[in-house]
C-alpha cells in the first residue's frame, strides 16, 4: 500500500523537476549558496509537484485504465480511494506552500501557484483530453520549477528567469510529441489528442524543428545576457544541432515508435545537461569586476 501511495506522486516526474529547481537556484546563487534554503526549496517544490501528479492521477483514472503504461496505477485499478488520494494531495501542497512562503520569497510561492493551477486547472481539467493544445499549455505548468528555484534567491522575475521560463516551455515540446511518437497507441487508445495523434508524425516533425530551433535561442539568451559562460554555449550548440538531426532522421525510419524512444531519451539528456551546465558555468559579475580592477590597477602602477 505504502508504494502504491508513492507511486501516485510520480517520483520520476518529481526527480526532474527537482533538477530542474535545483538549476535555477544554482545560477541565481552563483556559487553563494544557501544549503538550508536549497532544502527548503527542494522540499517545497516536490510536495508541490507531487500534490499535481496525485491530482492528475484521480482525474485520469478513467483513460489510464485505455492505457498500457499506466493501467495498473493505483486509483485506476482501485487500490487506493480518490478521497484518500485527494487528501494526500492537500496535506503535501500545503507543506509545499508552507515551506515556500516561511523560508523564501512571495516570487517562490506565486510561481508555485502558477506551476499547479495550469497544471491541475487548465491542462489536466480542460485541455488535455479536448485540444491539441494541451501540450502547449501543459509547458508553462513545466517551466515553473526552474524559476521558482531562480526567484527564491533573485526575490523577483528579472531577464534569468524570463530566458529560464521560455526555455524550459520549449523544450518541454518537442519532449512531449517524442512520449506521445513512442507511445502513439497508447495515446489513440485513450483518444487523447495530442499533435501527432490527431494531425500525424509528419506534422510534429515540423512543430519539433520550431521549437528545438526556440529552445537552442533562448538557452543561448543565457550567454548573450552574461549569466553563463562558452563551454555552455559550445554544449548546447552542438547538442542543439544533434537534437534537430535527430528529427531529420525519422523521416527514414521504418519503426517510428523506436524512433520516438530515441528522441525521449535525448530530450531527457539535453535538458539535464542544460541544468548541470547552469548549475556550474554561470557567470559571477562580481568577481568578473573584482578581476578586472585588479588587473587595471596593477598595469597602472
């Protein structure tokens, strides 16, 4: 029963997202960094984000039971009562919350509210099962981690959050059609209507070079901005470009489902990737002055 209540919160989902968090604050932080806060950030955004899942678990009881990946979740299968799930929900956004709103900043929690209200309210109620635009929607729900990450230290929504808030959103495009390309049956089975469920593979292969291309500009916003450095810039190029090779290779392929793996997984890499580099290639102004000055002085004297 234990894991069956843990599984409702979709630790993987949790685990990225915590990444995604993690990143934020690092490059807000630029190496000054508050381990007690950091905790307090990791703590809060995975109880948000686990009160969403449970949530959306209750909603989507009916078409996972269509679906083979998630037939066997807990709710579906009646293991565990929407009543008990939905409080677990409660008690876990209101620690979340809590956390947010004691220890870090009014950006933090107003972020928080943005990330499970799109979530739970737009995409998982209305969106998801009646418009091709879910997807787009569900993104921003996706990119709040990251910023609320980024604000707990900034305490306001400046350029680094914007580029973070934009960059997360499109890269969570591209990552959703791959789920839904090696998943298509699936996704049809449930009559979810997804863009390459509903318009065809061929029509998210153009939709995937778009936003790949939005996702490779705005991550290197970060560098034209100056909060990272040139081995970031240089990584995400080059993975940029495979990244949109990869799209350019479906149209060989005689098992797009296989295909659509591949893409997954290399989505799932790039954006870790992005998130490490962030973490630890930032730019300290500060200490970029402080260089400069003692470099001036000294060729002065």
């Amino acid at each position: 029963m234990f894991k069956d209540y843990v599984s409702l919160t979709k630790p993987g989902i949790i685990f990225g997202n915590l990444i995604a968090a993690a990143s934020g604050f690092f490059l807000a932080a630029k190496g000054n960094i508050d381990w007690f806060l950091f905790l307090i950030v990791m703590i809060g955004t995975a109880s948000i984000v686990a009160a969403g899942c449970i949530v959306n678990n209750c909603v989507d009881r009916d078409i996972d039971l269509k679906m083979s990946r998630t037939k066997d979740r807990a709710i579906a299968q009646g293991r565990i009562g929407v009543g008990s799930a939905l409080i677990l929900a409660l008690v876990l956004g209101a620690i979340g919350f809590a956390l947010l709103h004691i220890y870090t900043t009014t950006s933090a929690v107003l972020f928080g509210v943005i990330g499970i209200l799109v979530y739970v309210g737009l995409y998982t109620l209305k969106y998801k099962r009646n418009s091709v635009y879910g997807t787009l929607v569900g993104s921003l729900s996706g990119a709040c981690p990251p910023v609320m990450g980024y604000v707990a230290i900034s305490n306001g929504f400046d350029t680094g959050a914007a580029i973070l808030l934009l960059t997360f959103c499109f890269w969570q495009i591209p990552h959703s059609y791959a789920i839904a390309i090696c998943r298509f049956d699936d996704y049809k089975s449930a009559n979810i209507p997804v863009l390459p469920v509903k318009y065809g593979v061929q029509m998210a292969r153009y939709h995937m070079y778009v936003y790949i291309v939005a996702f490779a500009i705005s991550a290197l916003l970060l560098v034209e901005q100056g909060f990272v450095g040139y081995i970031y810039a240089l990584v995400i190029s080059l993975m940029s470009i495979y990244w949109i090779y990869l799209v350019k290779v479906g149209y060989k392929v005689e098992n797009e489902q296989v295909w659509g793996r591949k893409l997954f997984v290399f989505s799932i890499l790039i954006i870790t990737v992005f998130s490490v580099l962030i973490s630890v290639d930032y730019v300290n102004h500060g200490q970029v002055d402080i260089a400069f000055l003692q470099h001036t002085s000294m060729a002065v004297s």
